[in-house]
C-alpha cells in the first residue's frame, strides 16, 4: 500500500470511527464460519464437564439435539462430533468403530432427526477405540498404514450410513483419502464431502482432548510416525496436495494458531475450503488466563478466530463456536 507524504496522508483517520473502521475492515467473523466440536458420551439424560477445557462438556446422545437445535438458532452451521468411548468397547481391532450403534453414529442420526438443516462432521480416526490409544492398528510397536486404511473405510462408510454430511479423516495415515473416496462413490455415498486433515501436525496443543475423548491414559509412545514435524512447512502442502488429488473437498490445518502461516499457504497455492482447528490446548490456555482475570476473554477469543480469516482461513473448528456466535449476535 502506498500512501501520500504526510500529512496529506493521515491513516488514522480510517480508525477514527467504529463505522469508519467496520467500513474498511479486510476479514470478517461471523457464526457461519464456525465448526462446534462436540462430545457425547453412554448414558441418559446427563452432561459432565472436562476438567481440562472449561466450560465444555460431554453429553449424553439424548441431549445432542438440543445442542444442535442451539448451533442452528445461533447460525452456526455445522457440529463436529467425538466420541467419549467406554473402555471397555477399546480393543485391538476397533471394531466399536464401524458399529453402526456406536456413540458417533447414533449422535449422526439424533442430530439429523432434531435439526435437519445442521450439518454434521464426524472424525475418522481409530484412537477413540483403540486399547493402544493411537489412530491406527499397532503391530510389533508399529503403527501400520493400509491395514489401518482398511478399518478407516469402513468406519466411513458406517458415518455416511448413519447421514453424516461430511466426513474428517484425522489419522494421516497414507493412501486413506484415495480409499474413503473410492468406497463412498462405490456405496452410492457421492454426495458426502471429505474435509481431510491434511495438515496435521504431532502437537503438544492435543493434550485437553485427549482427556475429552478417554485417549490420554492408552496412548503408548507417541504420533511422531504420522503426524507432521511441527519445523516442516512444505511437507504440509505436500500432503495437501496429495489429499486433494484422491478426492478431498476441502483441508483442514491442525492445530490453529502456532500453524497460521501454514493456512496462509495453504490458501494462496491451493485456493480450496480451508479450514482450521482451534484444538484443546489453545481453548484451554485462553480460558485459564481468562478465568484467572490476566486477559479478557471475550476479546481474546473474538481476536483469535478473526486471525484464522486474516490468514486465509473459510473457517474454523472451535469449542469457543456458541460464546462467539452470541458476543457477535449481539455487536
């Protein structure tokens, strides 16, 4: 941008206003950018909170109709659903999975039957079946690749039965894109859209989650052997490229903010649906320093999730999706 000498140019003069400054904004926020994570869990009519994630709960099945019924009043238009697994359903085959009964696809189908006009994500990873704790099969200490591939076929294919809307490998694990595509096309399943996790990164940001899901205490080792070295960049395009080509619709870049130049780039050499998620550990942190009066959070959080738009970002998977929505409801 190049301006005149001063004082012919004055640049605070298109910040002296709110309307002054709403009438040159580049990035706006609104509740339709949001993706809600939400977890479900056995049981009746009940929610407990995570402990590590304040102000986010698990709920029951029985009550993830109202909370959509909330998304949809609040114009939010998708949810995103992970499962809070019983321990005794994680075995060595996952078979829980593809169970067309499991939490996730009974939570698919209470959705669609209390708010049609929702649209409903589900996450394609084995780690919350799994007694190893990690998204793929573990064979003599190794994760392995297309046996794993094979499970998260069928796990997908359950979901689309089950009327998800769009479906969100998280595994990373390769070839899995390419295969999910081929079996929905095959299955009569064309119209389901892939948001892949194309990017996503072994991050100390997962933590809360973990704990959300029931996966912290089973995980062995770590995911170092699938998930991107957070010092690599061009890997990640890389693997986004790859998912675009066996069919992907749209990529997500995991975690948020500590990979924003990641969406950057994403967004300039692809210029498809980008998205990001704002994981566990970045609500986590913002809400503690908020809880413990360091920040504002309503500000903070609203200056975070603008920041995912500035950076190229069409939206945005957050736990903060219906405080957001409301503050931005109400100016």
């Amino acid at each position: 941008m190049t301006y005149a000498p001063f004082p012919y140019a004055r640049p605070r003069r298109l910040r002296r206003t709110a309307a002054l400054r709403a009438m040159v904004s580049e990035a706006t926020l609104t509740p339709a950018d949001f993706i809600w994570p939400v977890f479900v869990m056995a049981g009746k009519d009940a929610e407990e909170p995570v402990s590590s994630m304040p102000g986010v709960v698990r709920r029951t099945v029985d009550r993830i109709g109202a909370a959509a019924r909330e998304a949809h009043a609040l114009g939010i238009p998708a949810m995103c659903i992970f499962p809070y697994t019983d321990p005794t359903l994680k075995t060595e085959d996952c078979a829980e999975a593809w169970n067309p009964d499991n939490l996730s696809n009974r939570a698919i189908r209470e959705i669609k039957n209390a708010c049609p006009e929702i649209a409903v994500m589900t996450d394609i990873a084995l780690d919350p079946y799994n007694i190893n704790g990690h998204d793929g099969y573990v064979e003599d200490g190794e994760i392995v690749n297309d046996r794993t591939v094979e499970a998260l076929v069928k796990m997908g294919l359950a979901q689309a039965e089950a009327g998800a809307d769009i479906l969100g490998p998280s595994d990373m694990m390769d070839g899995r894109i390419g295969a999910l595509r081929e079996a929905l096309e095959d299955e009569g399943h064309s119209d389901i859209a892939i948001l892949s996790y194309a990017a996503k990164y072994a991050s100390a940001f997962y933590g809360p989650f973990r704990d959300a899901v029931g996966a912290s205490g089973a995980l062995t080792g770590d995911k170092k052997t699938y998930q991107i070295d957070p010092a690599n960049g061009n890997e990640a395009m890389a693997m986004i490229a790859r998912d675009l080509s066996e069919g992907a619709d749209m990529i997500m870049v995991k975690p948020g903010m500590p990979y924003l130049d990641i969406c950057r780039r994403a967004k300039d050499d692809f210029g498809v649906p980008t998205f990001a998620y704002q994981v566990s550990g970045e609500y986590a942190m913002q809400q503690a320093a908020a809880l413990n009066g360091w920040i504002d959070g309503d500000k903070v959080m609203l200056e975070s999730l603008i920041g995912f738009k500035r950076a190229g970002c069409d939206g945005v998977l957050t736990y903060f999706a219906p405080a957001a929505a409301r503050l931005l409801a109400n100016g």
